[in-house]
C-alpha cells in the first residue's frame, strides 16, 4: 500500500508516517517502480504501536526502546515493566504539578474583585515583580 492509504488506515498524517523513518522507528518503505513508497502489514502495524505508545504519553526514545524489546520476543518482560513504571511515575508528577496549579488558579479567582483590569488581582499575580 503506498504512505496515503497506510496515513488512512491508521489515522497517522502522511508526514509524521515519513518521521518516524527518518528516526529509524519505521523500516525505510520499499519502493515502487514509480518511486512511490510500498507499505506492507508488518509496517502497519508497527506503526499502530508506535501510535498507541505516543497515545499513552511515551516518549519516542521510549517507544524506540520498546520497540526494539517488542522485536525479541523471548526476552523477559521487566526492562518493559521498567519503562512503563518511569513513564507512571512521570504523569503522577504531571498529575500533582496540575493539581498545584489548578489551586492557585482557583485562588487567583477567589480574590478577584470584578472591577476593572487596572485592580485585577490576576493580572498582577502574572505580572512582572520588579526585576532590578
């Protein structure tokens, strides 16, 4: 199948289906007489992996790793086990920041006053603090 149908297929633009080639993710297509590229199963459905993995969050070393450990399938499992903890570990930490700024938020609401911008108690929180 060539790039357009295999970016249709798997809802990917045809442009980041190119990326991740050139970041090695993806094997180079093979090509066609017409110099069109030539996609086959086996890349589809790597590169369905490669989107449910960015889906979840993972980075693309991750995904690269993971990858490479999905190749061999005898291998025990724990170094995926591994990347999969820090990957938790790194939403938890993106979960608490979020939770920090949504109070702070929530308290810059609060002590608006809804009169006009020059008292605007949020405007001067996000303003500059005297740098000198």
């Amino acid at each position: 199948m060539r790039i357009g149908e295999l970016a249709r297929i798997t809802k990917t633009k045809t442009e980041t289906i190119r990326f991740y080639e050139k970041e090695g993710l993806l094997p180079r297509a093979a090509r066609t007489a017409a110099n069109y590229r030539s996609y086959g199963k086996e890349q589809g459905e790597r590169l369905l992996f490669i989107r449910r993995a960015r889906d979840l969050g993972f980075r693309l070393d991750d995904v690269r790793e993971l990858l490479t450990l999905a190749d061999d399938r005898s291998r025990p499992c724990g170094a995926v086990d591994e990347i999969t903890t820090r990957h938790l570990a790194e939403i938890d930490m993106k979960i608490a920041d979020l939770g920090k700024m949504r109070t702070e938020l929530n308290r810059m609401l609060t002590t608006c006053q809804q009169g006009t911008i020059d008292d605007c108690r949020i405007i001067e929180t996000l303003g500059p603090t005297n740098l000198a």
